[in-house]
C-alpha cells in the first residue's frame, strides 16, 4: 500500500512542480516522492481545479472533447502499430539475408 501523505503536501508539491522550469523527476526526487506519484497528483489536481472552476464547457462541447479524446487516442494507437510494422518489415527486406 503507498504511504498516505498529508493533503497539504501534496498541495505544496504540486504548487512547486507548476511554479518552477524544473522537470517532474527532479521535482519528485527533492520531496522525496516517485515522478508517478506527482503525475498522479496532478491529475488529481487538474481535476479538481476544473470541478471547483464551475464547468465553463456546456454538455455538448465536453461530449465532443471526449469524442475528440478518444479518437485521438485510436489514431495514436493506429499509427504505433503501422511504426511497428513498418520497422519489421524492413528489416525483413535487408539485402543478404
């Protein structure tokens, strides 16, 4: 089970990892915490931020971001598995094999 840390330090952490140029593992490993870990809390963060700031998307936009979302999400996968092929079938195709 990951240790429990106190909201207030998950606040502070996340204020200092958006406050400054440092990148998210040097930001982790001075509090002493694994760059997941501060992912994680971000999220949470941003997730709370955009409850709490009211929802300035109606209904229908936020349906079309996670439409957009998702398909985005399949084009990413999509266009892995055509690198994926490609890499292999190019090294199929090598002279002198």
């Amino acid at each position: 089970m990951p240790k429990a840390f106190p909201k207030e330090f998950r606040e502070d952490v996340v204020r200092v990892y958006r406050d400054s140029d440092a990148s998210m593992a040097q930001v982790a490993k001075d509090f002493g915490i694994s760059a997941s870990c501060l992912k994680r809390w971000l999220a949470i963060d941003e997730r709370n931020s955009t409850r709490s700031s009211g929802s300035s998307t109606s209904g229908s936009e936020s349906d079309a971001l996670r439409e957009a979302n998702k398909r985005i999400k399949l084009l990413e996968q999509e266009n892995e598995v055509l690198r994926r092929a490609a890499a292999y079938l190019s090294q199929a195709h090598l002279p002198g094999k």
